[in-house]
C-alpha cells in the first residue's frame, strides 16, 4: 500500500523514504503507508512530509492525509484524469506558500446577558459589525499583497476572522509583519499570523 | 510554550499569546468526526449530525437578519421578534448538546476540498 503526500513541480531533492512518480506530465509524491492507529501521530508524519517537500520544490500541491492505493498503478488510474487540472493548479501556486491570519478575542462585556430579543441582537450586532470592520481594514490590504485567499465565513465570536493567503515565498516577512501591524490597531483582539505552509487552502482550486 | 509544533510556525502576532497557544492545543478536534455504528453510540452520532445542520441553518438565518439590521431595514418590532426567535433557538441548542454530551466544537463536518462546513 502507498499514500500519495504532494503533487510537485522543480523537485530539487527527493527526500529519502519517498518515491517521485511521473503520471501524464506530473510529479507525484508517495511513500510506503506506515500502520499508524493514533491519528493525530499520523497527521504529524502526513505534514512533517509535505513540509519536507515544500523546501524542495518550486511548486507543491499538498494532499490531504489517507490517500492510499494498492499500488502505483492504482495511483496512476486515480491520478491520469485530473492531470490537466493539477498541472494548472501548480502554476498556480508556483513560488508561493500559504500564510494564516487568525484573529481571536471576546468582544463581549463580561456577564452580560440578553433581556429580550431587541438586546440579544444588538448583543450579536457588535462582534458582526467588527467582522466587517476587520475585512475592511485588516483583510483588504493584506489580500492586496497575496496571490489568492481564502476566508473561513463569519461565525460566532471569539474567532472574528480566519483566512488563508497565498503569498509570495520571498514576501513572507514582509507580509507577517503589515499583518502584526495592521493588528496592533486593535487592542482587544489578538492577532496571530503562522507560516509559511505549504498551499493547503489552495490545492483544490476555488471552493 | 515555544516547544509547541504549531507555535514553530508563528510569524508574528499581538494580544494574549498564552491564549493562542491554548487554542493551538485543540487542533486535534480538527480530525473529521464519524458516526459510530455501535448501537450505544450511534444515537449520539447522529444527534451530532442533525444539531451541526440545526446551527448552521442558525447562523445563515443569524448572518441574515444582522446584515438587516444593520443596514436600518428592520422595525423594532421585527428586530425584538427574530431576536426572541434567535435566543430561544440557541438556548434549546445548548439544552440538546448538553443532553448528548456535545461541546460547540463537536457541531461541524469536514468537507474534504470545501473546508470544514462551520
């Protein structure tokens, strides 16, 4: 049994354990599936992986963990009818490296309780309307830096805002550091910026 | 705390750290939940199920009437109406996951490529 870790593209340095494999023009990754019951153990090795490779390669497309086939023509089969796609997605994503923002905090007053319906919704209007406030003035400028983003949908507080960018591989300081700026305007929130990671939120193209 | 893989990968940020990193522990909840077959578990599973449509229905409808709201278009009248609708419906959610011992985490599905539907 093998599990496919990444589709790449310039793979300077296979690292040791894997196998590259060329399937109508693209690079996959793979590798023996090692028996792991402890799922969240599995998931470190999965990522630890596909980090491996992102350092290695001008363009990765990490794959979710638990693809595995019989074989590698199992894989070719799978693989043969979405090569078109991957090698666009590649492109894509060539040069770049995934950067979250997440921004947390309890924008409620502490003990507060609704009276009636009226009060529960302005209770509810605050954190939305900061949301809003956040997209405008935290997300807009940083989306103007990035490739592509993605943005989880508003919620409930305390996470007011999560979202992905794709970012230049070289801008990534530069980038964290107008996020932790752009952050420090608002006090009562936190604002934590991580990365780089391989393109995750970009691998399958837009949602 | 810098010991923690996630917090390997911080770039920068502003606000309380200690909180971040506690969050940063809960990321095994990320794993896609199942609903087990075993008999003693499956009713619970699928309460999981129907709650996490439940809340997001809630939060679409939610999404909508503050977008409303905001926008000045609703009376007082129908701002204290939907609120009253809105509350009752989160206090019988609350009632109905501490009933099947679900925390507000526990309300979500992975949709593979599409992210997680919460």
């Amino acid at each position: 049994m093998i599990r496919l870790y990444a589709f790449v593209d310039g793979l300077r340095v296979l690292p040791s354990g894997l196998r590259l494999m060329r399937i109508h023009g693209v690079d996959a990754v793979a590798g023996e599936v090692r028996n792991c019951d402890d799922r969240l153990q599995a998931a470190v090795v999965h990522g630890r992986v596909v980090e491996s490779l992102r350092e290695q390669a001008d363009a990765l497309l990490p794959v979710r963990l638990g693809e595995d086939f019989v074989d590698e023509a199992a894989l070719a089969i799978a693989v043969a009818p979405r090569a078109h796609g991957l090698r666009a997605r590649l492109d894509d994503v060539r040069g770049c490296v995934e950067v979250g923002v997440r921004v947390v905090g309890d924008v409620s007053s502490p003990g507060e309780e609704p009276r009636d319906g009226a009060s529960y919704m302005r209770m509810r209007l605050e954190p939305w309307r900061l949301r809003n406030a956040l997209e405008e003035s935290l997300h807009a400028p940083l989306e103007r830096r990035a490739r592509a983003t993605r943005v989880a949908p508003f919620g409930a507080a305390p996470v007011m805002l999560e979202a992905s960018y794709l970012v230049s591989a070289g801008a990534v300081e530069d980038f964290a550091g107008e996020a932790v700026e752009l952050g420090s305007a608002w006090p009562r929130l936190s604002v934590t910026c991580t990365g780089p990671w391989a393109p995750y939120s970009f691998a399958e193209g837009e949602a | 705390m810098r010991d923690d893989p996630v917090l390997t990968k911080l770039l920068g940020s502003t606000g309380d750290l200690d909180g971040v990193a506690r969050r940063a522990g809960g990321a095994v909840n990320a794993f896609p939940s199942r609903i087990g077959a075993d008999p003693e578990t499956v009713e619970r599973g699928l309460a999981q199920l129907v709650l996490t449509l439940v809340e997001l229905l809630r939060q679409l409808m939610e999404r909508q009437a503050l977008r409303r709201m905001d926008e000045g278009v609703l009376t007082d009248e129908e701002i204290e109406r939907m609120g009253e609708t809105f509350m009752k419906l989160a206090e019988r959610m609350d009632e109905l996951k501490a009933e099947f011992g679900l925390e507000d985490e526990d309300l979500n599905l992975q949709l593979g490529p599409l992210g997680s539907l919460l």
